[in-house]
C-alpha cells in the first residue's frame, strides 16, 4: 500500500496531433504499453460527488487498486496491490477487496457495501522523460469511443504549468478544457443512456 501526490497538467488531442506527436518523438510501437482501468462507485455516483475516483488498473498480469481524492495542490493516491483473484472478483461481482482503500472510502462516509463495478477503459499509452516531467501520450477507448489525450505529470506545479503550456504553444496545439478518464467514461455512459 502507498500513497502519493499526483501533479498533472492535461489536454485533449485530435487524432492528427496525437499522430504527430508520435511521429516527432519517435514513439514506436513497442514502446506503447496497454492498461485496462476498471472504475467503480455506488449508483448515486457518491465518490464522484466528493470528487474521488476508485479503479482497478490492470497491465499485462499486475493489478492495482487506486482510491483517488481531492488534495490541496493535485490528487491523493492511494494504490493497493491485489492479486489477480481479488481484481477478478471485483470486476466480476463488485466484490472489492478489503484494506486501506476501505477504511478510507467508509472515513468519507459511503458505505463500502454499495460500491459498484460501472465499466472499462482500455489505453494505449506511451510516456517519455520530459524537462523534470513525465510526458504521456494516450489513446483511450471506451463505450463506443475513443480519444486521445496528452498528460504531463511533474512534481512542481508552478513550473509544469508552465512547461506544459511552452509545449502547447510550441506545437500549435490548442488548450482545451480536459476531464480525467474516468469523469469522460462517466459522460459517455449518460450519453448513452440519455
């Protein structure tokens, strides 16, 4: 179990930018790793209403549970490691796991019983070293969509701020108002629905 503080600066892509950018950093195919996020909440959406995330991410046979909540600069992450059987039950009948992530989710007052499985997201993800960054290049797909979505994780905000916008800037590439996966997953199942 860790807990970590999570800075990251987001924008949305079009498919030709998101081409482009792998091009000029030549990012091949062997170096696109695949992740599979299964998200969880209860049917009123009430992690979603205290701004919290619960998923299970999956890559290749490694499974980790991460309980997200708001921090004051960034994302508290809590990651709990399961085993294969544990993410499986989960996914398969909403039976999540026991450990820190619970004792957390029933501290903000949800009862951990009504946690639910909602659906997957599956990313082809790329991520290079980037000006004291991480520089992620992803291509998600969900619910009959797909986008394509570039991320800068850093440690200091004021200056991957600023970093983040010089890219932008320098690549013609338009800032663009940007959920996280998991508020855009959640925006396609009510569109679906609607």
């Amino acid at each position: 179990m860790s807990q970590t503080l999570e800075i990251e600066f987001k924008n949305m892509l079009t498919k030709a930018e998101y081409d482009k950018l792998l091009q000029e950093f030549q990012i091949s195919e062997k170096m696109i790793i695949v992740q599979e996020n299964h998200y969880f909440d209860t049917l009123d959406f009430n992690l979603k209403e205290q701004k919290s995330a619960l998923r299970i991410r999956q890559k290749k046979d490694y499974y980790e549970m991460t309980l997200k909540q708001p921090a004051p600069v960034g994302l508290l992450e809590t990651n709990q490691a399961l085993t294969e059987e544990e993410a499986k039950l989960a996914i398969g009948n909403g039976n999540v796991p026991s450990g820190m992530i619970k004792e957390l989710i029933m501290k903000m007052g949800i009862p951990f019983s009504q946690i639910i499985y909602f659906g997957s997201l599956k990313t082809y993800r790329a991520e290079l070293n980037y000006m004291s960054g991480l520089l992620v290049f992803d291509h998600s797909i969900y619910l009959n969509k797909e986008d394509f979505e570039l991320e800068f994780e850093v440690e200091d905000y004021h200056k991957g701020q600023k970093v983040f916008k010089e890219f932008l800037d320098g690549h013609g590439i338009l800032e663009r108002p940007t959920n996280n996966k998991i508020q855009r997953f959640y925006d396609q199942m009510i569109n679906l629905h609607s």
